[in-house]
C-alpha cells in the first residue's frame, strides 16, 4: 500500500477488513506494507507470492486511481450498504480544514508511524459509515460535544500557545455548525460515542474516545505552530500576477512559485492570498495547488500543457482536445482535491520550475490558451495548421478590465532558438461595454520576433 496513506487507501483498506475474507481469506488479519515508491510489476506477479498491492502499482487491478472502486466492483459489493455508504462520502465536498481528507493529512504530516495513522484514519471511516448505515444513532447517555472535547483536551495535553488557541477555537466552532455533514469532525465525533451496533467491531470505551481525540489535538497543535513558521518564509516571496478568466469575468490571480521541502508551503501561501502555487521540494517533485475557494479555478488545462511537454518529439504533431488521451506518457495526475502532483517513482518532472511557471501564465484565459498552442503548434481545429519555420516571440497574454487585449513581448536574445510555429497577428478588434461606446482599437505591430528556448531541468 501507498505511503501517501489518504481518504482512498483508507476506505481500501476497510472494504477489505468487511469483504475481502470472502475472497481472500484471513487477508483482514493480514499485515501491511507501505511503499513510497510506485511498484512496476503485474499481478501475476504478487499472485504467486499471496500479496495484493492497494494504489501503489499502476499495471495490477488495484492500481492507483479509485482503489476502493475497484476493491467494490471485484469483491461484489457495489450495491452492498457499506459502498453505498462510501460513495457517498467520496462524493460530498471535503473543503473544511475539520473534513476527512484534511484530518488524515494532519495526522500523516505529524505522525511518522504510518500504521498508526491508517489505524487512527480507519476508526474514523468506520464509525462514519456505521453511522450512515444504522442512522439515526440514539443517545445512550450525557454526550460531550467537540467544543467541550477540546477544552478538555487541551487542558490535560497542557497546550499554551495563545494565537494556536484562537485559531483552532474558529476552526472548532466552524466545524460544529456542520456537524450534520458526515465528513466533519463533528460528525465523526458523535458517531464514535453513539457507536452500539453489535454486529461490527467492538463499541468505542471513554478511553478510546479520549485516546483518539487526543492524538488529532496534538497534531493540530503542533501543525499551526509549524504553520507561523512557514509563514515567516512564504512572505519573503512576491507573488506573480496572472490574468485569467473565470466563469466569463476577467479576474487576476496570484501565483506563488516555492522551493520548498514544507507539507505546509501550499497553505501558507494561500494565507498569503495566493490562489495558485506551485512547489518543488529539494528532490525535484513537484506540485502545483489551486485555492479551491476560487469557485471555477481548476487545473485541467495546466495537465493538459504539461502532458504535451511530456510528449514524444514524435507525438508532439497532436490537436489540443487529444492531450487528454496521453495520460499515460504523463508523470502528473490529479489529486482527489483538484491539485496536480508529479508522484512518478524516482522521476522528478525535467521540466524546469520557471517554465512551469511560465505556462501557467496562458492556462486560465482563453486568448492565452490560444497563443500558447500557436507557439507549438498544437492545432485547436480539425485540420491541421501549416507547418512555417518561424521566430516566434514569447506573448504574455493579458486582458484588463475594459477587455483590452494587449500582447507585451518578453525577448531574451541569449536563448534565440528557431520553434516551428504559425505566424502570429492582431486583428482589429472591436469592443462595447456599458461604460463606454464602441471604439476601434487599430491593429498592434508586434516588435521584431524573437525566439524562445523552452527550458528542460
């Protein structure tokens, strides 16, 4: 299994302890292995040695994406109360920082006993999906709730850290006013104590509760102390203005290009207002975060530039809707919570950090979009463009707010190098907006061309 350990390894894992033993018996008892690395070998392969690889091997019927799915399907439990009740939380929004998905996170950050953590991370799906399933739970007696729960704890864990406190007493009350969503903290909290079913694994004591409550604080705690210092080191980046249009409306967007080693560098710039950031640790992975509180931000077309970048010299000859079909000549894929992350084993992404940067300054408006694939060559109709041997300066496409397109040449004459690509022009262009009567805006001569090099680490 993974050692990424996340909300899909953990539900893999539980739909094995329900239904695996039918299949694989005593496979609920079994030990597990964690890998950082993706293995390369099929399933004949493990067949033989009776080990079954969870998200961790691209070529074996468990691969990598949507584990639990396929565990469901296999094992013939789709329609079974247990799946249901999993895809149903797959399918809710996990954006709070209370959620499942983050609350794993934490605990995989703080943690360095992975077996521990799944353990920890499968008492909470567990309890989830009970509750789900024999819902409504009734009260069995006096219930604390996560307000009182925290006060407690902190008080027997002897937490000082006043600024920790304030953060974490909005981050509580915030989770208790949706403690009827079943991804919430809250949520999980009350199923715990009203945890009675007979029929699954043993009813949770006060001082399992406590036990479990207990190792989340402490990691919280220590994260947002680690969090302020993280802080300190963002802010001494700038960020990088980037214009796009979301939903119809121009809006700028700033992006935060990190070195950085820190789990943490993604949310303290988003602290810092960036609503894109992109990250590359000190091995050479990279990945590239979007603020999911940008309502119509996602990452698709950056996945889709880069698995062109990635693409055979001879394959490159493609048409922009096709690039989705090369996933398999591409390093990155896309994380359940819409970031894009460079996980291939012992392959850092070559491509060099500032042209990822770079790239990203075309993928979220559609005239950038546009000048990007004319750069090369990437044809967006279903013919193909001529091929001209042409300089081709690098475009910064910018639209401001009255829809002024203005295209401002970025030369670097130490790195001319000749790129195949369809001439370029600005065609008059005629605007009307409330404010203003139409006017027409003459044509734009373009500087002398000049040429890019595309930068490979």
């Amino acid at each position: 299994m993974s050692a990424f350990i996340n909300l899909e390894s953990v539900a893999s894992r539980l739909i094995l302890r329900w239904f695996g033993p039918q299949k694989w018996p005593d496979i609920d008892k079994a030990p597990i292995m964690f890998v950082e690395n993706e293995l390369s070998w099929n399933d004949e392969f493990f067949d033989k040695r009776d080990e079954l690889p969870i998200g961790c091997c691209p070529e074996c019927r468990f691969g990598r994406r949507d584990s639990w799915r396929n565990l469901l399907k296999f094992l013939g439990a789709e329609n079974e109360a247990p799946g249901q009740r999993i895809r149903e939380i797959f399918s809710s929004h996990h954006k709070s920082e209370t959620g499942l998905m983050s609350l794993i996170g934490v605990m995989l950050r703080h943690y360095e006993d992975l077996m521990f953590v799944m353990n920890w991370a499968d008492q909470m799906l567990d309890v989830v999906v009970c509750r789900r399933i024999y819902s409504p739970a009734k009260k069995v007696g006096p219930e604390p709730d996560l307000k009182q729960m925290f006060e407690t704890a902190w008080q027997e864990l002897e937490l000082q850290d006043a600024k920790v406190r304030e953060h974490l007493d909005k981050v509580i009350a915030n989770s208790m006013g949706q403690k009827d969503e079943m991804t919430e903290l809250a949520y999980v909290l009350t199923a715990m104590i009203r945890r009675q079913n007979p029929d699954t694994t043993p009813t949770f004591n006060q001082d399992d509760i406590k036990a479990w409550f207990h190792a989340l604080v402490r990691a919280m705690y220590d994260e947002q102390i680690k969090f302020h210092v993280v802080v300190s080191q963002v802010r001494k980046t700038k960020p990088v203005e980037i214009q796009a249009m979301i939903k119809g409306k121009a809006e700028p967007l700033n992006l935060f290009v990190l070195k950085s080693d820190e789990q943490l560098a993604d949310r303290a710039a988003r602290f810092r207002g960036a609503h894109l950031t992109l990250i590359r640790d000190s091995k050479g992975y990279t990945r590239i975060c979007r603020n999911r509180n940008v309502h119509g931000l996602n990452l698709n077309i950056v996945l889709r530039m880069i698995r062109w970048l990635e693409l055979p010299i001879d394959k490159k000859d493609v048409k922009w809707s096709s690039l989705d079909e090369f996933a398999d000549y591409s390093d990155w894929e896309m994380s359940d919570m819409g970031n894009l992350l460079n996980r291939a084993p012992n392959k850092p992404s070559p491509i060099a950090l500032d042209f990822l940067a770079d790239i990203m300054q075309y993928a979220f408006h559609p005239g950038g979009i546009k000048c990007w694939c004319n750069q090369h060559n990437i044809w967006m109709s279903d013919t193909p463009p001529p091929m001209k041997e042409v300089k081709v300066e690098e475009l910064r496409f910018v639209k401001d707010d009255l829809g002024k397109v203005m295209d401002s040449a970025r030369a670097d004459k130490d790195k001319a190098e000749k790129i195949p690509a369809p001439a370029l022009e600005v065609k008059k262009i005629k605007k009307v907006t409330k404010a203003k009567k139409a006017k027409k805006i003459k044509k734009v001569k373009s500087a002398k061309p000049s040429s890019v090099k595309l930068e490979v680490a």
